[in-house]
C-alpha cells in the first residue's frame, strides 16, 4: 500500500546553540500527496545521461512545495531531481533515492 503523505525537508539553516555552538537545522513539513506516478522509461534513460537515477514521480499541490531539495516518503529519503509544473495548481517532483556513505564520483 503505497502512503498518502511525504514529508518535506527544507535547506539547512546554521543556527547557534546558547554557548555558541553552530547548529544544522532542517525544518521538515508533512504535505499530502495528489498521486504517485511510475517514472517514464524516457525520462530514466535521459537523467542517467547526467548521473541521476530518477524511482520516484510524486504529484503534489503547487502550494505546498518551497523548493526544498529532499523529501522523505515511505521510511526512504528522497533527492528532488527536478520539478514539473502539470497544471496551475499542482506539481510533480521527480526524485532518486538517497543512499547514505556513497561518495559521487
């Protein structure tokens, strides 16, 4: 069963603690999700062209997104590889998964 909702992760802010210490913070926000969507076998090959390994196509409301650039969905954290705009009011995010301790070469 696939989730109804991903959870937005917004660009790291530098924040210091109350002895100075600087401090990551990432703000997350939980947004519904309009529709899941299989990625386009032409849109896969093309992005891996570029390095990218688009698996995931999620449709959202143009309103929630603020161009954060990963997102969690289903327990897995996502890169946003790119935006594209369907309609006035909604948004699709394309994404490939985030694989923690691998290096870009």
């Amino acid at each position: 069963m696939r989730s109804v909702e991903c959870t937005l992760i917004s660009t790291p802010t530098i924040k210091q603690d109350s002895i100075g210490n600087e401090i990551e913070e990432k703000n997350k926000r939980l947004i519904p999700i309009t529709k899941v969507e299989d990625v386009y076998s032409k849109e896969y090959y093309e992005a891996s062209q570029q390095g990218f390994k688009p698996s995931l196509r999620l449709r959202i409301s143009a309103l929630n997104y603020k161009d954060e650039e990963e997102l969690i969905y289903m327990g897995r954290v996502y890169s946003i590889i790119r935006t594209q705009e369907v309609t006035a009011d909604e948004i699709v995010l394309i994404c490939e998964r985030k694989i923690k301790n691998v290096k870009n070469s």
